[in-house]
C-alpha cells in the first residue's frame, strides 16, 4: 500500500524542480524499467501491480493495486508498474565520433524519439542546450523506450561549448550543402534546432559546414521537415559513410 507520502513524493517528481531537489526521477512500463534495471541507473523503489522483477529485493519492491498506480502515474492510461530512480551524476563529454547537440528543443517526445535514434545508429553522446527539455522529464522518459540506458546526455552553455570545440559542427538548413552529395566525416558535432524556429542565430554563426535535406515535392510547399524526422536522416546519411 502507498503512504500518503510516497505518493506526494512520486507526483511531485512530474515537475523539473523538484526532480532536481530530491535527484529522483521515475519511469512506467516493463520494458523501460527493465532496461533500466540493467543499466547504471539505481533503484530508489518499484511499485508494480503484478509479481513480476524477481531480480529486485523485497525491500525495495512494493506490489499495489491498480488504484494507487493511478494515483502516481503519469500516464492516462497507466501501464502496471511504476519504478523510481536515482538521477546520475552527468558524466563528462568526450569529444570524439559523432555527437549530436539540441539548441532548444522543447518537446518530450523528440527529445526522447532523438534518444532512440542515437541509440539505433551508434551515437553515444548528446548534448544539450540549457533550454532544452529535461531528460528525465516522465514524457520524455517514456519516448525513449530504453535508451535513456544507453546513451549520455550533458546539458551545457552550447554556444560557449561550441565556440571552444575542436571538431567539425555540422547544422541543417533550408540553404546548405545538399546532404546526399556531401562526403561527411567520422566525426564531428551535429547540431539540431528549435522544433518553431531552428537553430538559434548564436549558434548558426560557429557553425562549420552548413547542410540542407533537399525537398522532392513538385509544388516545394512543405516549410520545414519534424526535428526528429531530420535527425533519422541526417544520421542515416552520416552512418552511411562506414558501410
């Protein structure tokens, strides 16, 4: 049975700041609270409706009623386990191979869809704006399917980060080098702009080499492309390199 307290504090991680004041994040359904279970992520507590986990001790296992996964869930509909953990200390970047970095990407479910990406093509690191939405917001947690497991994220001043890097910076624009007749490098930053507005002026004027996904449309009226959908390309075209 949930306390009042537990189930003050577990709504409560719903919102930024008090993620950050209790370090504590949670994640909902099998598969991801599996995948995190294997990972560097610490269990803090699972609450499940059915006798599933066998691997995670009693201690830190509670079995609830659907009730009162209802009342913690972030989900309309909630799935049938509930599972909070610590939040990591960030680890240091290593500027090597391909990175992406966000400028301002506000939505959850491209953060978290952008995740998956990196985690299909080999990326290991993003990096992100400080304007960019919180990894460990419970909508982006959810979007991730797993691979928040397997992938680093660093928030960062990105203009400051980008103006002293070493490496390559790569953008997209609606004017660019067209990508499919690019030769793209091994390595090298990857930046990927605001869902409205796209790459933020501060950070368009670092970058090195300025890439465009050509439209195919007859009448050419389609403005721009989903930051997601544009990443699934652009690291398709990247990754085409070493085959």
């Amino acid at each position: 049975m949930l306390s009042k307290n537990q189930i003050k504090l577990i709504t409560s991680l719903q919102q930024k700041k008090q993620r950050n004041t209790h370090r504590l994040f949670f994640a909902e359904g099998i598969k991801v609270i599996q995948e995190l279970l294997e990972s560097k992520f610490e269990l803090e507590h699972l609450f499940t409706t059915q006798s599933d986990f066998q691997e995670v001790s009693t201690d830190k296992k509670v079995v609830i009623d659907a009730g009162d996964l209802k009342k913690i869930s972030a989900l309309a509909t909630p799935n049938t386990c509930l599972a909070v953990f610590k939040i990591p200390v960030e680890k240091k970047i290593v500027e090597s191979g391909l990175i992406i970095a966000l400028d301002a990407v506000r939505d959850p479910g491209n953060l978290g869809t952008i995740m998956r990406l990196c985690d299909w093509f080999g990326i290991d690191q993003i990096i992100c704006s400080k304007e960019t939405v919180d990894i460990y917001n419970p909508k982006v947690v959810q979007a991730t399917m797993g691979s928040i497991a397997r992938v680093n994220v660093t928030y960062v001043d990105l203009e400051t980060f980008i103006s002293q890097t070493q490496v390559p910076v790569f953008g997209t624009f609606m004017e660019g080098e067209n990508i499919y007749k690019t030769n793209l490098p091994l390595e090298g930053i990857i930046i990927m702009g605001n869902e409205a507005n796209g790459i933020s002026p501060e950070i368009e004027k670092l970058i090195t080499n300025r890439l465009s996904i050509p439209r195919f449309g007859t009448l050419q009226k389609t403005e721009s492309l989903n930051v997601a959908t544009a990443t699934a390309i652009v690291l398709s075209e990247f990754r085409r390199a070493i085959i």
